[in-house]
C-alpha cells in the first residue's frame, strides 16, 4: 500500500484529474490505472511460473536482477528531492468510460510498471507452496485490488490530497524516503532472501 500511495505517474496524474474534473472523473481514472495492473500479472505470471519450469537457476537470475532494480528504485527516491507537485490536468471534459479506458492504457503500456512487477511478485513466490504462476497470479489480484481501493480513495479525495501535496513542502520528500527505504528493503530481500 505505501508503494501505491508514494509519488508517481499514475497517482499525480489521479490527482490532477480528480482535482480539475472532479471526484467522480478521478475515481474512474484511477480504477483504469489499478485496473491496468491486471495486465503487468499476466505477464508476471506467464513469465515466473515458465522461468521456475524451465531452469531454477534463470529464476535466480530474475530474482537478482529484479532485486538490483528495487535497489536502483529505491536510492532514486531516497535521492530525489522530493519536488511532486499537483497540478490541474489539462484534459478535455470526456465520458468516464473514455477517462477509464486512458487510465487503463496509462498503466499497461508503463514499461516501468512491467518491470517493477517482474521484480517485485516474485520475491513472494514459493516454490515449495505449489505453482508459482498460480501464486504470482494471487499475489498481482491482490496487488490490483488495493491499488483499486487506494486509487478510488485518491480521486474522491483529491482535491484535499493534492492541496496538501502542495502546500506542505516536505510532503513529497517524505513520502519519498519512505517508499525509497521500501523498495531498498524489498530489493535485498528478493536478492538474498531464498
């Protein structure tokens, strides 16, 4: 949850949807951004279960070079200065089913976003627990579901979110530190933990 609500793209861009076109607008945006996840746990999971199937040792490969990734992620964060501000979104008024579809397309075409979700699910697979696919497979819904949730949260509150954002100086730094010592966190473990 606190890689969902840290800075990014996605979520700026809720944000300024929410705030320029209303709270409705930024809901359904969101939900097409969370939504979008769906797709990064297809590939996830086809990708996973067929590397555990086919050589145990290229799964370990994933898993460093995944975890280098985090690693890489999380000192950007941790480095950055913390300059997120929300602006209002120069976007047309649209039919919500059109801001749903932009959302959904924002997320799945985000190689950023297939990236961190090849080097994150995996560091919570099991092997011994049965078909890894399966398991990448609840692990993305799971994911998908909050960032549903958070991302609806988002759009209906984002006129007082991105106020805040705004308005508190160190209110994009924090949330930089902390989700920067997360990703760090998470890329040691996916490197070191078996």
């Amino acid at each position: 949850m606190l890689i969902t609500i840290s800075p990014g793209p996605d979520n700026l861009m809720v944000l300024s949807i929410g705030m320029s076109r209303g709270r409705r607008q930024g809901m359904v945006f969101g939900i097409g951004c969370a939504l979008g996840c769906l797709s990064h746990t297809l590939l996830a999971t086809l990708g996973v279960g067929a590397l555990i199937k086919a050589s145990p040792l290229a799964f370990g490969a994933l898993k460093a070079l995944g975890g280098a990734y985090l690693i890489w992620l999380g000192i950007g964060a941790l480095r950055s200065r913390g300059g997120a501000r929300v602006a209002g979104a120069d976007v047309p008024d649209e039919r919500l089913g059109r801001l749903f579809g932009k959302g959904l397309l924002a997320n799945m075409i985000n190689p950023k976003v297939v990236l961190f979700f090849l080097s994150f699910l995996p560091q919570f697979v099991d092997a011994g627990r049965g078909d890894a696919g399966w398991q990448t497979a609840q692990l993305g819904v799971l994911f998908t579901l909050q960032a549903v949730v958070l991302f609806s949260l988002l759009g209906y509150f984002s006129g007082a979110v991105g106020a805040w954002i705004n308005r508190t100086p160190g209110a994009g730094k924090w949330m930089d530190r902390v989700a920067g010592a997360i990703f760090v966190g998470l890329g040691v473990r996916l490197m070191f933990v078996r």
